[in-house]
C-alpha cells in the first residue's frame, strides 16, 4: 500500500474542525494518539528510513481502541506529496508486542504522543494532531485528488501545506518560538533522550 500525504499547521482548530464537518466529514476517532518507533541492537532500520512502528488508539479514558504494527519504507516524494510504501496489521495486545520487540532486542527509538481527531471526508483521512508543546498540525492523506478536495474544504491556504517530515515543523516551531517542542510525555517532562530526526 502507498501512503499519500501532506501536512500543515493550522492556526485555529476548532473553525477547521467546523469546516471539515460542515463539508460532511465523519468523525471517525477522538482521543489518544501513541506512536512507538523500534530499531535494532545495531541501530540498522533509521539510517535507511526504514521505519517499524508500534501505534496505539487510546480513548478519552486511556483504553486501548485499536492498535497496529507497522513497516514503512523509504520516504519518496511524487508531485509535490510525501509517499511511502506501508504494510500494517492490526494487533489485539500492543503490549505483548513491544515484549516480544524488547525480547527480540528491539529498542524504542522515538515516543510520538498527541491527542488526535481524524475525521474521513470525501475518501481522504483528516486528522488533527495536538502535540504536548508544538504546532497543531493537520495531515490529510489519501490519494492526490482526495488531498486537494480536502486541503480546499479546510479553507487553510494551500500554501501552508507541504510534503515537510515532522522534525521540520519542529525546527520552525522551535525557531519561530524559542521554545523546545515535546513531541512526548516524557519531553514535556525534561527527558529529551530522544533525537528530532528520528520523529
């Protein structure tokens, strides 16, 4: 399966989000978004944008929705979208699987958490994306045409959106504000352990 998609910062959710349901985009999940991104001992998978991710659905309430394994490969960019190649399966117990990637000698190499709502409008995902310290972000994926139809139902200047990977919306975050973005619980925290380029 090829992932298409674009992102961009929207300055006032709550009139997007109004847009995107006024146009008649579904609500199709609001709650807790929790990405886990794993590599080998020998660090083998980042260094060729090879991305193995664990992703966890949790509601308001901290249960678990739905949660999915997934592979991505390289990240290639066609007519001006982010595509990359992507095999998922949906997994019954996320803990069980980060327990056998740790037993396996998979380490967790980037904690991503934010509170999403993702609506499906018009056979393209719309989701918006709350990080613990950064932009709001909106990332509208499907195929180019469903992006486009979307992106002008947002009613957010098409200029703002791009092909950018999130650790450069980090930077313009960090350099428009001087203030250290948290992509994690644990950021927001003071542990920044984790490296940008790997988010």
């Amino acid at each position: 399966m090829r992932e298409i998609e674009l992102k961009g910062i929207v300055p006032d959710e709550a009139a997007a989000r109004a847009r995107v349901e006024a146009a008649g985009g579904e609500l199709a999940f609001a709650g807790r978004l929790e990405d886990r991104r794993y590599d080998d001992a020998g660090g083998r998978l980042a260094p060729r944008d090879l991305v193995l991710r664990l992703r966890t659905y949790r509601d308001p309430d901290g249960r678990v929705r739905s949660a999915h394994l997934d592979w991505k490969g390289p990240t290639k960019y066609d007519g001006g979208y982010k595509v990359r190649e992507e095999v998922s399966s949906e997994v019954a117990d996320p803990d069980a699987v980060a327990h056998i990637f740790e037993r396996l000698g998979y380490t967790v190499i980037r904690e991503i958490d934010r509170d999403v709502s993702q609506y499906t409008l018009d056979g393209a995902t719309v989701r918006f994306e709350r990080y613990p310290r950064m932009d709001v972000l909106v990332e509208v994926e499907g195929s180019p045409d469903a992006i486009e139809r979307a992106i002008e139902r947002l009613a957010l200047p098409r200029s703002e959106f791009s092909a950018a990977r999130l650790p450069e919306f980090v930077a313009r975050y960090e350099a428009r504000t001087g203030t250290r973005a948290a992509l994690c619980d644990r950021e927001l925290a003071g542990d920044f352990t984790y490296q940008v380029r790997d988010a």
